[in-house]
C-alpha cells in the first residue's frame, strides 16, 4: 500500500454552542493574556464578543487586534508583529475567514522568533513551535483553521506566497456553525465554493490517499448538498451546519492531499487584480478541470456524481463533461461570475498571468495533468 501521513491540530471540536468551551480549553493551557485576531468585518458583525466574553470568564486578560486584512500581506504582517510585540501574548485568538486566521499563524511566528514574514515563506522554514493558536472559523469555505499553511501577499513580487510548517497547526480548531449564520450571501458563495474546490482538487490530485479521499467525497455530498440553501436562505441553520462540517472536512482533506492548478491560477489573479479567493477559485474551476479530464476521468465522473449528475449509462468522457457543466450551473446560481472579463480582468493581462501561473510549482506538481505554459494560456483564454 501507498505510504502516506496525516497531520491535524492537537483538537477539533466541531458542532453548535462548542464556543462555549474555549474558556476551558484555554485554561487547560495554563495561559493568561490572549490576543484576539480578526477583521474588521467580523469585528463590527459582533462576531468577536461571544468569543472575549467566553475567554474573560475563564480569567484570561483579553486584548483585540481587528485589523486583519482581508487578503493578508507581509508588509502588513509584518507592521502588525511590530506593533504587537510590546505586549506579552501567550495565546493567540484567530476568528474569521482565512485571513483571519492566517494572520493568526503568521503574528505567531514573528512574535516568537522575530525578523519579517517574507524569512520563513516557503515550506519548513519555521525554526520552532510559536505562540499557540487557537483557530475560529466565521465563514464555511478556507478550512484555515485545520492547515499548516498562511498565505501572504508580497506586493514587490506580485504574488502570493505562503508560509508552510507543522508549526502553523492551532492547538485548538473550534468550529462552531453558530458563527456562520450572519455570514452575507456574497460571502458565503465565495467560501463555499472554495470549499468545493479544496475538496475536488485533492480528491483528482497527484497526492490523494485512502483518507483524504473519504473525506473529500463527504465534503462533496455536504457542501453540494447545502451550498444553494445556504447562499439563498442564510437563516437555514441545517445548511449552515453542513456547509461548516463540510468545510471542515475539505480543509482536513486538502492540507493533508494538497491542491492544484485551480489554486495555482487563483494566485496571480488575486494578488494582480485584488480578487476574493473563493471568487477567483470558483470561477476557474471549470476551465481548469475541462483541461485535466483527460488525465483522471475515473474520479471526475464520480465527481460529477456528487455534483448531482445522473451518470447511468454515461461513458466517463460523458459523465465527466457532464460533471463541468453542473459545476459552471453551480456557480452561476450562487453569483459567482462566470468570466474574467466580468471581473474588469483585461485580456491582454492573461499573458502575464499565465507565466506567473508556471512559477507555483509547489502546487501544480499535485495537478492530474502535466500542464505546459500552451495548456495553461488556453485555460486562462477559455475563462476569459
């Protein structure tokens, strides 16, 4: 059998009122002063109170840092752990969305071994444990809370970078739906559907197991099963719940199988055009998988399965189409755009684009299919 390794965070505590154990999970840490981490979205949404009044009660001095950004960069991260190093931290907060949550990660490593983000971008380039971390979601969709992974912008280098280390994982990732259920719909599309492609991406990758496999398809059939629900009728607390164990479940899956191309193409398109993660990566999911069919038809036709379509007595070059066509209705019901020309994207950017796309090596080597610079310009044109 295939060898292969899971990584976690020491505990996840998945379901609604699991807020209400952070107090003690904190304590069990023996801490005293936490910092909570967020933006300033989530801070006005009152999403932080519940969270500093659990962790007050428990006895713990509570400071608030609300200016996360919402698509993190090192100069950023780096202005942030000056400032905060004055203080004292032995417990870092992160609640929100991946940013959040990501610049959780990030202050813990400076704010322990000092010096700037861009010192430890790339993978295991964290000397040693930081400041532990606890890890709140608000949204269904990063899955952030269970990775070893902090994605940064660098504007000098127009890209996004990401930061990679075991030392990343929280020591707890609490996901408790209730902090989704005044998620905006606009929001909600943007992390589910990135959700979904975590999910499909280590699912068809190069890297995928046994377990990462179980677990993909679970977030499949809970997320493709809510997604529609959950943007449409946000007070749905059904959807809610399925869409946050589901995002969950992909965030398990991915950081343990990794992601591909769909990833790969989304990190010039954020950095140069300031794109919403998930709104990048849902609308090039289609583009992308039509170019790797080839590669891996078996599981995209049980992805097209999961995505609802009827499959019996389909071939697998049929089903798998099938599969692109349901996925492009998908995100057209959610109000993702369906065209980088929707989003101001200029064409005469994609050349650009696509040589910056060849640069991320660390996840297009985990794509099914070998993609060449042609093969990559004919996806980013398709989109277009």
């Amino acid at each position: 059998m295939e060898i292969y390794q899971i990584m976690l965070p020491r505990k996840i505590r998945f379901g609604v009122g699991s807020l209400d154990t952070i107090g003690d999970e904190a304590n069990k840490l023996a801490v005293k002063h936490a910092l909570i981490v967020t933006d300033p979205g989530v801070y006005k949404a009152g999403l932080v109170d519940p969270v500093k009044e659990q962790l007050s009660r428990a006895k713990l001095a509570v400071d608030v840092f609300s200016e996360a950004e919402p698509e993190p960069t090192y100069p950023r991260l780096n202005a942030a752990a000056k400032e905060l190093g004055k203080e004292s931290y032995d417990l870092l907060v992160g609640i929100g969305g991946g940013s959040s949550m990501d610049t959780a990660k990030g202050l813990s490593v400076l704010l322990t071994h000092g010096g700037d983000g861009q010192d430890y971008a790339g993978i295991d380039k964290v000397p040693g444990p930081g400041i532990p971390i606890f890890t709140l979601p608000t949204t269904a969709g990063t899955g952030s809370e269970v990775t070893n992974i902090a994605i940064f912008g660098d504007p000098e280098k127009g890209r996004k970078i990401a930061i990679v280390s075991p030392y990343l994982l929280a020591q707890l990732a609490l996901v408790d739906p209730t902090l989704t259920y005044r998620c905006p719909p606009k929001v909600t599309a943007a992390s589910g559907i990135d959700a979904l492609v975590h999910a499909i991406e280590c699912y068809t990758g190069t890297v995928a197991n046994n377990f990462t496999d179980a677990l993909a398809l679970e977030a499949m059939r809970l997320i493709v099963g809510n997604l529609r629900t959950a943007v449409k009728n946000g007070s749905d607390k059904g959807a809610r719940n399925h869409m946050s164990e589901g995002a969950l479940l992909a965030g398990i899956a991915f950081v343990n199988s990794g992601v591909a191309a769909v990833h790969a193409l989304a990190y010039p398109l954020g950095s140069r055009f300031h794109v919403p993660h998930g709104v990048a990566n849902g609308l090039l999911l289609p583009y992308v998988t039509e170019c790797n069919l080839p590669a891996n038809l078996p599981k995209y036709a049980i992805v097209a399965q999961m995505l609802g379509v009827e499959t019996q007595g389909l071939s697998l070059q049929e089903a798998a189409e099938q599969g692109v066509e349901a996925t492009k209705a998908l995100i057209a019901d959610i109000g993702i755009p369906c065209h980088l020309r929707d989003l101001g994207v200029p064409k005469e950017a994609l050349e650009g684009m696509a040589v910056a796309t060849m640069d991320i090596t660390r996840l297009l080597a985990r794509n099914p299919k070998k993609l060449t610079l042609d093969d990559v310009r004919r996806i980013w044109e398709n989109a277009w």
